[in-house]
C-alpha cells in the first residue's frame, strides 16, 4: 500500500503504532481482570490513534489522488475522528476507575447516540457514493467531512461538557473520601487527576487552533503537524501511565458523585446572652435535648475511636464506625464536622499521629523502625504516614524518635 515515509508521517507513524499496541494490551488486560476502566482507556486510545490517521497519512501522500485515489477516498469515506465518542469514553471511564462499582447500563447509550449517528451516516454515505451510484453524490470528493466546520464545533462542544462533568466527578469524589475513609490519600488516584490534565491540553489546542481558523490566519499544512503532534505525546503519556497504573482497592460506592455535596464545617452551638444583663437566656427544651445528644454523640465517638482504638483498623471507614454506634453515615459525618472541625479522614489520622508518638517516646520500643510503629497505629503506607505526621505536628516522626545508644 502507498505511504510515503518521511519526517513527518514517520515520527506520528510511530505513536499510531504505540498507541494501538497499548489499546490491545489494555483490551486484554480488561477482559482477563474484567476492569472496567482497563476497557474503557482501551477505548481512548483507539479513538485517539484514529484522530491522528488523517494527517499521518495526508503527510505520507493519501490525499494526493494522483498518487493513489483509491488512497484519498478511504480518507473522506472513512470516519477517523471522534471527538463526539471521546468525551463521553473520557467521563466513563473516570467513573469505572474512580468507582469499580459503577456498571455501565443500556440506558447510558444515549451519551454515544451523536457520535453513533454520525459514523451511520459515513456508511450511508459510503454506500450511496461508493456501492450505488458510484459518483461523488452525498461526497463531494473535494474536502474531509472529519474537518466541517459544523462537525469540529459539535465535537469541541460535547468533549468540553463531558470533561467538565469528569472534572466534577473526579473533584466531588476527593471531597468524599476525606469524608468517609480513614484511608483516603491511598485512594485519590492523582492519576486521574493527571489524565484530565491531558485532556484540557487537547481541547485548549484544538480550540487555539480553531480560533486561529475564524480569525483568517490560515497555518500551512505543515505547521498543523505540531499540532497533531502534540496531541500524540499527550495521548502517549496516558498510554504508558494509564498501563502502568495498577488499583490498589476495589471499593465501591453506591454514590452520584456529581450531586456529592461535603458536609460544612459548623461551628458547636453556642449559647447567646442578652446585651443589657448578660443573663443566659433561657433554652427550649428542643434547645437543650440538641445540646445533649451533640454532647452525647461526641463523647460516643471518641470512646470508639480513641479508648476502644478503632483508630488502628486501616481499612477503617466512617460507615463502620457508624455501624458501630448504631447511626447512618450521613448524620455521622455532620457531627464530626460539626464537633472536631476536620474531616473523617483527618480526624482518625490525628489519633493514628498521636499514637505513633506516643510509641516512638516509649523506651521499650527505641529498637523498632518508625514505619512499624506507624503500621500498628492504623497507617497503611509510608507516604500516608508522612504527610499526615506532617500536617498534624508540622514536624518530622524523627525528632520524636528515642535511639538506643
């Protein structure tokens, strides 16, 4: 087959082939693990390697009809870029890595109708050209349908409210892990954090270049290489992150994190006094019954997790410990708030420090290593441990630690 291999065609040539390899490794990997997201950044790569075909092979001479025709017509016949299915991948598989409880369903199909529709109607088009009447009819044999003007709006349009709503997702779900699991920082998943990153470089570029279009400054064909080049790279990254990135738990919720809103920090209540006398006011009994179960409720809580030392289970969450108290989470979780001003996960941690303190001051164990005092106390690893120690005590554990001379 005709492909002239030069500078150009050759160096995307190269990250086409890159790409599909780590599609199919991904494809496989999912379907042995049955992953989920494994599947769909499978997904993301072939529609990603696909975006660049046009110009990796428009350089290696597929639009010139006069070295291959039949080379040309596979290019306007054929849909190669789908911006209107990667936006909706982008968000799914957001979710399924965030949430491996997440299931996709029939009813979600409707996120890749426009993207659907559109490559029916290539094939319409193809049939009609190509198989009826064997003319450029519904083609017009001139330019790419892939680069209409109408069809790189809508693409632009629907990538950018699919990447917002993965944003949303993604931010709203480390608001809740903070709430809900004493392990959090083993689960905010930055990669994910990383991948969207990589998205917003292709749609503010594609946008630039768009912009660039309607304001009359036309860029040779050539200088749109840097483009497409650029949109490899970042699609190469996530490519070799995205394998390499291994889920290091498979807890699931049964939560839309698109409508998660976090519990506010409410100060205790406060009882008021009158200006002139600076008497108390007297309280309603509804007052004084929500004092004392706000009371209450604290000193259940830290007679769980401070005297019976729930603070040491890793795995610990804030629907265990509300389990335990005979709650739901959600009240839990205002009381907290309300009652110790921090969150689930800083709140647990803070104990897990205070322990490992103690430990670390504590003759008897001057022999043992900081990190297994931090394992016992409830840490699951060391960077965990670091970074709260730090943010507790704004100190290093080695300063507290007592060495055996």
């Amino acid at each position: 087959m005709y492909f002239d291999v030069n500078r150009l065609s050759g160096l995307l040539l190269i990250f086409f082939v890159h790409g599909l390899v780590y599609a199919g490794l991904l494809l496989k990997r999912g379907v042995q693990t049955d992953t989920a997201s494994d599947k769909w950044l499978s997904f993301f790569l072939l529609l990603s390697v696909l975006y660049i075909c046009p110009y990796m092979l428009g350089f290696a001479g597929w639009y010139n009809g006069n070295e291959c025709l039949e080379c040309r017509n596979f290019l306007f016949y054929m849909p190669l870029q789908h911006a209107l299915l990667m936006g909706p991948v982008i968000y799914f598989y957001t979710q399924s890595l965030l949430n491996p409880g997440f299931k996709f369903t029939k009813k979600q199909l409707f996120h890749f109708a426009p993207g659907i529709l559109y490559v029916v109607w290539t094939i319409i088009v193809a049939v009609v050209d190509r198989l009826i009447l064997k003319k450029y009819y519904l083609m017009d044999g001139q330019n790419d349908p892939d680069f209409d003007d109408w069809y790189v709006v809508l693409g632009l349009v629907s990538f950018l409210i699919y990447l917002i709503k993965s944003i949303t997702y993604y931010t709203n779900y480390r608001k809740f892990i903070v709430q809900e699991l004493s392990f959090a920082d083993s689960l905010q998943f930055k990669w994910i954090g990383n991948f969207l990153i990589g998205c917003l470089i292709y749609f503010f570029s594609t946008l630039i270049m768009y912009l660039l279009y309607l304001l009359g400054i036309n860029l040779l064909y050539s200088q749109t290489w840097w483009y497409y080049m650029l949109f490899a790279i970042v699609f190469y990254y996530i490519a070799i992150s995205g394998y390499s990135f291994s889920i290091e738990t498979k807890k699931s919720f049964q939560l839309d994190f698109l409508k998660y809103q976090m519990p506010g920090l409410l100060a205790a209540p406060e009882i008021t006094t009158e200006d002139a006398s600076f008497e108390l006011i007297e309280q309603t009994k509804e007052q004084k019954q929500d004092q004392a179960d706000y009371e209450g409720w604290q000193l259940k809580i830290l007679n769980a997790v401070k005297d019976e030392e729930m603070f040491k289970d890793p795995e610990l969450t804030l629907t265990d410990l509300a389990k335990h108290l005979g709650t739901n989470s959600s009240v839990l979780s205002k009381i907290i708030n309300r009652a110790f001003q921090m969150n689930f996960n800083d709140f647990i941690n803070r104990y897990r420090v205070e322990e490992v303190k103690k430990q670390l001051q504590n003759p008897k164990n001057a022999s043992l290593t900081i990190m297994s005092l931090a394992y016992d106390a409830g840490f699951n690893s060391k960077a965990t441990f670091n970074r709260a120690f730090k943010k507790h005590t704004g100190e290093n554990p080695s300063k507290y630690q007592i060495v055996n001379n």
